[in-house]
C-alpha cells in the first residue's frame, strides 16, 4: 500500500468507526448514511490510488470499486473472495452483480449525486425544501439494514476497509 493509499483508507476506517458508533446510538438514519457513504468513498479513493495517480475528485467510485475487484487473475480474486467472506471467486461475482442496486443508491447519497432528491445532509429539493434529512425515513437505510443482501453488503464494507 502506497502512502496515498494509507491516507485514504486511515480516513475511511475512521468515518466507518464512527458509522459503527452512531448505529450503536441509535441516531438518525441521515448520520448513519452519510458516514457510511463518505467511508465506501474513501475506501474506493484507497484502492484508485494503487496506481499512484488521484482518481477522479467525485463521489462515484465504490461501483468502479466494486467491478475492480472481480478483474483479478483467477488465484487472487479467490483471495480476495475469501478475505471479504465468499467462499468461492464465483459468489463473490454473483454477490457483487446482485448488490449493484444498492451500492449505486448508497454512493449517490452524496448531495452532488443526489441532485434534488433525498441526500443525508441537506434539505431538499434545495430550491424549495420540504424534507428534512433528519426526519426522513432513507428506504436506502431500509434496504441496508433489513434485507440479507443488505446486511451483506454491510458486512462486505466492514471487511473490506479493515
């Protein structure tokens, strides 16, 4: 891991703990997704940098992130599988195809992607606001907590940033 790659994923472990506190607290689901969103963000920038060039200065890499990991030689995407809980290559690259829906919603939870519908920071829309993220019920938060492949996908961004 470069020095780069370091700083970023320091970052990413950091947002995910505090994720993991604030769940524990019960909070707002709003705070539960951003913190969420902001760790697979920089747990994407961490594996970008690898190449040791800034990837793209935006909120949209944990699907890039996501597909780079099933384009591996055979034996090091077997390691990876099992080091993120699959058992074979193959689950790892069928899980991976069945979450895309909801990682696609977690990584445009970032406002800039969220445009003018429902984001964990800001009222919306931003020209004329009637929803408060603090009291909005996420159908996102929904998903992710209270569907096997939610919980997966929970328990795979927990792997993989520590």
């Amino acid at each position: 891991m470069n020095d780069a790659q370091k700083l970023w994923q320091q970052q990413a472990q950091s947002d995910h703990n505090l994720f993991v506190r604030l769940r524990g607290l019960g909070v707002h689901e709003c705070h539960l997704l951003h913190y969420l969103q902001m760790a697979t963000e920089k747990l994407s920038k961490a594996y970008f940098w690898r190449s040791g060039k800034a990837p793209p200065k935006n909120h949209t890499g944990f699907i890039r992130f996501l597909k780079a990991l099933l384009d591996r030689r055979p034996a090091e995407l077997a390691r990876v599988a099992k080091a993120l809980g699959f058992g074979q290559s193959k689950d790892l690259n069928r899980w991976t195809a069945a979450v895309q829906s909801l990682a696609y919603s977690l990584q445009n939870m970032a406002p800039a992607e969220a445009r003018t519908g429902p984001n964990p920071e800001y009222p919306w829309p931003h020209e004329a606001p009637v929803h408060c993220p603090a009291t909005h019920s996420f159908a996102l938060w929904k998903a992710m907590s209270d569907t096997g492949q939610g919980r997966k996908l929970l328990e795979f961004i927990d792997r993989a940033i520590r």
